[in-house]
C-alpha cells in the first residue's frame, strides 16, 4: 500500500466496507498525528538516503598460484588472509613485530570455505570502500578509516599468537605501483568514487615481503625455499624470547648499511677522508 494511502485513514477502505472514519479533530486522533509524520519521516529516509556503499574492492589470487608454508607445503585450511593497514605512524618492520597485530586494521578477510578455498589454492572475495572510507566487510572494525591513497598490506597466517610454537606469517606489500596488472592495485581508493567503480588487487601485484615471501622473493623468518616459483610463503615467526634477538640482529644489520651508505657518499665526496668504522 502507497504511503499516501496509509496517511490517508484509508478513505477507500471505509466506502467498501461503509464505517465512518473517526473526526481527524477528536483528542484521540489529535495524538496520532504526530505518530503518522513521524512514518513519514521514517519512510522517506529510508527510501530516499544514500547508500553508503562506494567502490568495490575484488581481491584474491589466480587459480594457478602456489600458496605454500614454510615447509613448502600447500597452505591448509587453517590459515587465514586479512587484507588492512596500520594506524596512521606505524610502519611494520621486524624489529617491532610483537606489535604489529595492536596496530592493524581489517579491511576484509577470507578463510576456508568463505573466500578461501585450500582445495583449489584460491583466494577470492571482495568488500565494499564505503563513502565514509570504512569498509563493509563483517570483519572490519565500523570505526576504523582507510583512507584514499593508504597502502593496503596482505596478512597471510595460521594464528596471531606469537607464544604458540609454528606460527607462520606473511605479512606483503605493492611498493612498485608502476608495474601493477591494475590501476590502483593494493592502495585504497578515494572514498567519494560513486557506487558500481571498482579496483582488483592480486597477489601477482605484491612486490615487498616485510616478513614471509612473495612471487620469489624472500623476505625474514624460518623456512625451506620451495624448489621452484611461488607466489606466496610463510615463514616461521620466532618464539618471543628470540624476538629480541631478531630486533636486534634486523636493526644492526640496517644501521650497518646506513654507515656502509653515509662512508660511501663520504668517500666521493672527499677521497682522503680517513673513515673510521
């Protein structure tokens, strides 16, 4: 029935079945007035808001990819794939791993039998970029923004627990957007794109591996490099005892090459400069 026809007392009605519609002036109906403009209210707004959806994010891998742990085994149902970012001012690095899953955001996420698929090796979903740049996946956080022009990160693990023995993470990254299959591969869209725009972020886009391996490139952590191509690879997280010494060992080998650089530039700069190590 017509919104009109409601507001109305139903005028028709009353002929067919010939009763008197009450005085709209009588105190009874005088309290139902404003009753009937607050429906309307509520018809209107839901028929005629925006929707708060605003570009599709696809993302997943082809079905030919190879998806493996650290032992160069398929990786199993266990494991799950969480697309995000870090709050703003967090960089992941090795060095601050312990904190890396206090300072993430979910976008989107795909376990087995929902977008993930260890039968098939095949990850394939998608979420909504809303237009208040949140996401509408049921596995985001309603308050969480992912802003236009933040890079996405791919978080490829069995378990997030550092104290369990055989944790294993990839944590990926598109640093190269310049050979991207796809404009705007792995970096959030602007949120004011109109409904039906969409981007397609693949795992053969991901260039960077903060920790694990990606399309045979070996980033930190325990494994056994697989005798062949490989699109992904976790590698064994340290117990938290050895993170220190990972901490370590990843910053001194950095401030080395920091040195190694600063000597260099020195060095051409000035040929007789005695550089001490």
């Amino acid at each position: 029935m017509c919104l009109a026809c409601l507001l109305s007392g139903g005028a028709s009605i009353s002929r067919s079945y010939n009763f008197r519609i009450p005085d709209p002036n009588a105190p009874f109906m005088k309290s139902l007035l404003p009753i009937q403009a607050l429906l309307a209210l509520v018809l209107t707004l839901v028929c005629f808001s925006p929707k708060a959806e605003g570009s599709t994010v696809f993302w997943g891998s082809f079905s030919n990819d190879i998806l493996l742990d650290s032992a160069g085994n398929s990786l199993d149902g266990s494991y799950r794939f969480e697309v995000g970012t870090f709050v703003t001012g967090f960089t992941p690095t090795v060095a601050n791993i312990q904190l890396w899953e206090a300072n993430w955001m979910v976008f989107d996420a795909a376990v087995d039998g929902d977008g993930w698929s260890p039968l098939d090796q095949f990850v394939n979903t998608s979420a909504d970029h809303t237009a208040s740049a949140g996401s509408s996946s049921p596995d985001a956080d309603p308050a969480d923004v992912f802003a236009q022009g933040v890079l996405a990160y791919l978080w490829v693990f069995n378990s997030k627990d550092l104290g369990v023995a055989g944790t294993e993470w990839a944590l990926l990254a598109n640093y190269d957007t310049g050979t991207d299959a796809f404009p705007g591969a792995w970096e959030f869209p602007d949120p004011n794109l109109p409904p039906g725009d969409s981007f397609d972020w693949q795992t053969r886009d991901l260039d960077a591996a903060i920790f694990g391996g990606v399309n045979n490139t070996q980033g930190p952590g325990a494994h056994t490099p697989p005798p062949g191509a490989f699109t992904i690879q976790t590698h064994v997280v340290p117990e938290p005892g050895s993170l220190v010494l990972l901490g370590a060992a990843f910053a001194f080998t950095a401030r080395r090459s920091r040195r190694s650089h600063a000597r260099d530039l020195l060095l051409k700069t000035d040929p007789s400069t005695n550089w001490s190590p």
